[in-house]
C-alpha cells in the first residue's frame, strides 16, 4: 500500500502506527486483502484520495470506513476495448468484489475505469456522493450494490454484463457537475432502472446548448445497449430534456407519486411502442417533441395534455400516428412533419367513411407555423382546420405555412387541392411565408383519359350506326 501525504512529513514512518496519526488515513492506495484489514482497524474517515493498486486481484473489505473526504477512484491503463453487449463474460482475470456496509458519504467522485476482474461493488448504506458516479468499461462488473443512494452530482454507467442493480430511491442531483448533472445508461443487463426516475424531483437546467435536440439531456436512455429494459418510468416532476432510444420500449410519464409533470422536450428515436401516463399523473406538458427514425408503425401521442413544438421526422416504418383530443386546445404551436414516406394522413379519422376513431385534432387557436412535406396527405386531413378558419374572426397561423403531400406509391395517392388554402392566404388567415402544393393523382388523370375515351367510342358507335 503507497501513502502519498499532503504534507511534508520529516523521517520516515510506518503507514500505520497504534498512536493515531492523520497521515496514515490519507491518500490510500490499497495493494491487497491486508491493506483493506489496516484500513478499516483505523480508518472512518480518509482524507483524500483512496485507490487500489492495478494488480490487485482479491477481494477487499472496507467494513469500517464511514466517509471518504476525496475520491474513490480507480483506472486501468488496460484499453478492454469497447465491446458488444451481448459478448460472453470475460475469464482474463479470477472475478474478486469490493465491499463496505459502513460506508455512507463520497465527498468527491466514484470513479472506476476498466477495474478488470472486479464482479461486485457493494456499499449499500452509501447515500450521498457529492460529484459524478462513473463507472465505465467495468466489463467484469455483475452486480452493484448502492440500495440507499439518493443523491449525486452525475451518473455514468457502462457495464454490459451487470445483471442486478440494488437501489431504492434517487432524490437529486447535488449540483457540482457539469450542466447540473444528469443520468446515462450506456449499457447494462438490469430490467429495470425507475428507482433512478420514480421521485417526484425538479430537474432543470439550460446549458449552454439550450434545448435542443442535441443538447446533454437529464434522461438519458437507449435500450440497444440496455437488452433487458422494455419498460421505463419516468416519474420526475420537472426536467428539461428527456431521450429514449430503442426497439419495443414502453414509456410511461408519472410514477405513484407524480401528480404533475413538465418537460422541456421528448425526443424519441427507434420503436417505442407505447407512450402511457401513470395512474396518479393528472397533467403532462411538454415543450417539444421530437419523432426522428422510428421504424414503429404506430405512434400514440394521446398520453399528452400539452405539446408546443411537434416534430415528426424521417420515420420511415411509421404508418399511423394520434393525438390527445386536448390538442384543440393547444395555443401557438409549431407543427412540423416531414419526410415519413408511409405516414398516410388522408383524414382525421380512422374509418373516414364512418367518420369514427378520430386520431387527428387540430388546434383551434392561433398556431405559430405549420410544414408537411414529404408526407403523403390528402384534402380531409385538413377538414376541421379549414372549418375553424373560414369564419370573419378566425384563428390565424402567424409565421409560417408550406404544405406539399408526397405519395411514394402513385397507386395509392390522392388528390390534393390548394384552392382553399389560396383563399385563406388571400384572407391573411395563413401568413406572407406561404406555399402550398396541389396535386394531381395519375389515377385521376387516367379516369379523366378513359372517360373521354369512353366519349369519343360511343360518338364513333353513333355516327356508324
């Protein structure tokens, strides 16, 4: 064990000595199983930094040690490598744990980086590390014990083969980490993360990004890294940006304690299948979101009171989407759907004929702006728009209106015609950036051309006669 004082100290002394003396709980590097032993016989507290030796390779007890003043770190110069997530568990080094059931407060961080053979980390009365929990490339790493954790800077977890996950309740971020500290899951094996997300907690800041797509998000999730998670809870009150990615994920906004919920922005990307509100959750507002590379069928939208910005982009699988019938209500919105080859909006509703199971609603109010395109659409998608709009008081877009339908299957493709909207432009209902696309079928030209082929037959019938 190496003891790097931070102090000049004269002569040379023994690391531990029975008289206690600060130095020897100070800056700890632990080598081995008898290390840890002097450790917890003399140490509640430590000063600064405590690290293992990178050859360490058994198991290490720290039952004793109460508060560490600095970090607890550790990282391997080793690469591992990135790895795959569905990789077999490695066998380079005999698996040893790290374990402390006294241990309650990190000053600084939890670090480990490429830790090779450590399978268990276990403190679980640890409740409050006060910088960033970041463990990453922990390969070996099988289970992690932090039951009474509730507050932390910032966590960062990549651990593919991590399989059980202790913990109770997350309560806050302390706020020493950058952008206010969020949660990321790079990877894992756990079913389920909503200790992390289940308390009713206010998490908001604006970075330097502000919000967007791009920014560093608080909810942070892609489940082709996290195999075993198909259902996420989301239960925070407040928080600015939230992101999920994956293939038959379900969603749900409000844990047993969440009455209220306001989020900046939703993105979602892949297939999530299902987008619900908890039982107890009486309002969901959301500043945007954004649909980007879905290649789900269905996306339901209905779980959401409020939305001010929807973005419906390139989602290639997707074929049906629904609004809450709040969305009438909706004010200054900004609607923008674009490039989603196999969204068919040829009406408001389901069955169209029988003018039952309305799926789309459009606001009534006043609505910033409005783009469809690369979209296919048709005249009775808009039947309730024009309707809200044809009065002498009507409701305006203010900023922007460009509509163009695309239909990448030509047999199934329908009219569109522009007349309408033209007159509203004229009425200064739709504002100065306008365009609007009609769109002639080659079905309908076709009928047009058989029709009068049908015409010019019979008048050649009738003459011969």
């Amino acid at each position: 064990m190496r003891l790097l004082p931070t102090s000049v100290i004269i002569g040379f002394l023994p690391f531990f000595l029975q008289t206690g003396q600060c130095a020897k709980c100070t800056n700890i590097t632990i080598s081995n199983a008898d290390d840890a032993a002097q450790v917890r016989e003399n140490c509640k507290t430590i000063k600064g930094w405590l690290t293992f030796d990178k050859d360490l390779n058994e198991t290490i007890n720290l039952n004793g040690v109460e508060t560490i003043d600095g970090d607890l770190v550790y990282e391997s110069e080793d690469w591992e490598g990135e790895g795959e997530v569905d990789e077999p568990y490695p066998t380079g080094r005999t698996p040893f744990n790290i374990h402390s059931s006294t241990l309650k407060t990190i000053k600084g961080e939890l670090a480990f980086g490429r830790f090779i053979g450590l399978a268990e980390l276990r403190f679980p009365n640890l409740t409050r590390i006060e910088n960033s929990l970041y463990l990453y490339r922990m390969h070996y790493l099988k289970l992690l014990d932090i039951t009474k954790l509730t507050h932390l800077g910032s966590l960062t977890l990549e651990a593919k083969h991590l399989t059980t996950l202790r913990h109770e309740t997350f309560k806050g971020f302390t706020g020493t980490a950058l952008y206010g500290g969020g949660l990321q899951f790079w990877s894992a094996k756990v079913k389920s993360l909503d200790s992390w997300f289940n308390y009713p907690l206010k998490r908001y800041h604006v970075s330097e990004f502000g919000i967007t797509e791009r920014a560093p998000a608080s909810v942070d999730l892609s489940t082709y890294n996290l195999p075993n998670l198909k259902n996420i809870t989301i239960g925070w009150a407040k928080t600015d940006i939230v992101r999920i990615a994956g293939d038959g994920v379900s969603v749900k906004f409000g844990a047993s304690q969440t009455t209220s919920m306001e989020i900046d922005l939703v993105v979602l990307r892949g297939n999530v299948t299902v987008l619900e509100r908890g039982p107890n959750l009486k309002e969901l507002k959301v500043g945007g979101i954004i649909a980007k590379s879905n290649f789900g069928e269905e996306l339901d939208l209905s779980a959401f009171d409020k939305v001010s910005n929807l973005t419906i982009d390139g989602n290639n699988g997707l074929q049906k989407i629904r609004l809450s019938p709040k969305a009438v209500d909706w004010e200054d919105m900004n609607l923008d759907i674009r490039h989603n080859v196999n969204l068919t909006l040829t009406s408001e509703y389901r069955d169209s004929e029988n003018k039952t199971d309305k799926y789309w609603y459009w606001p009534e109010g006043d609505i910033l702006s409005i783009s469809i395109r690369g979209t296919p659409f048709a005249d009775d998608f808009f039947t309730s728009f024009l309707q809200d709009r044809n009065s002498s008081n009507a409701s305006k877009v203010l900023d922007h209106f460009g509509i163009s339908p695309f239909w990448a299957e030509e047999e199934n493709a329908t009219d569109f015609d522009c007349t309408p909207f033209d007159a509203l432009h004229n009425r200064s209902v739709l504002p100065k950036d306008y365009s609007c696309g009609s769109y002639k079928s080659s079905a309908s030209s076709t009928q047009v051309y058989w029709s009068f082929v049908t015409i010019a037959l019979l008048t050649s019938v009738i003459r011969f006669l």
